[in-house]
C-alpha cells in the first residue's frame, strides 16, 4: 500500500476561474489541488465544509484536481485560509482511513497465511 501524501493548494486556475452568472459578483475560482484526491477524501472535504466559519460562508467544492470555490474576487484570500482548515481535516480523517485499511489488510494478510498453514498439514497428513 503506498503512502498518503496530504493534499494541498498548489495554485490559482486563472483559465478555468470565471462568473457563471453575470447578475451576480460571485465567481467559481478555481485552485490547484496537489493532486485529485480520492472520493472518500472528497466526501471528508465536503463534511468539514459543513461548518460554517465565516460569514458570508461561501461553498466549496472539488472538481477534478481543482477546489472551486464560489465567492468575490477580493474574498478569495481569506477563503483560502478558510479553506485550509477543511483540507487538513480532510488530510486527517482520509489519513485515518488509510491507517485502517492497512492494518485490516495486514490481518487478512495473516489469516490467509494461517489458513494455508491449516490447510498444508492437512494436505501432509492425507493419505489416498
């Protein structure tokens, strides 16, 4: 099983970044992710998300290898920030995820190693 390194924003799409409905000043823009996280990290994403922290709480969401949030322009540092906090709760709980799917495999491991055990005596032992 190959280790998990924590996800993280790299950068800031400007190509991608745009107002999808121009009555409105709120903007999807677009994040580089460190790379495309797994959909249970999504989801962990999404939980942290549902806590408020800031008014105007504005949504987020993972696209991809983007986060998009939607928000003004000069908003946007400070839901980076925000944004931040809700990735490492993310990093933490999918980390979490993976230590247990590892010790689970590694028990799987050893009581099929038991059962051929198991089963190689019996096989000694059979005579035809």
């Amino acid at each position: 099983m190959q280790t998990f390194e924590n996800i993280g924003i790299i950068g800031f799409c400007e190509d991608k970044s745009h107002n999808p409905d121009k009555q409105f000043l709120l903007f999807d823009m677009y994040l580089q992710l460190s790379c495309p996280p797994a959909s249970e990290w999504k989801d962990y994403f999404a939980e942290s998300r549902r806590e408020a922290r800031a008014q105007p709480w504005r949504r987020a969401w993972v696209e991809g290898d983007c986060l998009v949030v939607y928000c003004q322009p000069e908003e946007l540092q400070q839901e980076i920030e925000n944004l931040k906090h809700d990735i490492a709760a993310a990093n933490r709980q999918y980390r979490q995820l993976q230590t247990l799917r590892g010790k689970r495999g590694r028990q799987l491991e050893q009581e099929e190693a038991q059962e051929r055990v198991i089963i190689r005596q019996l096989a000694q032992q059979l005579r035809f």
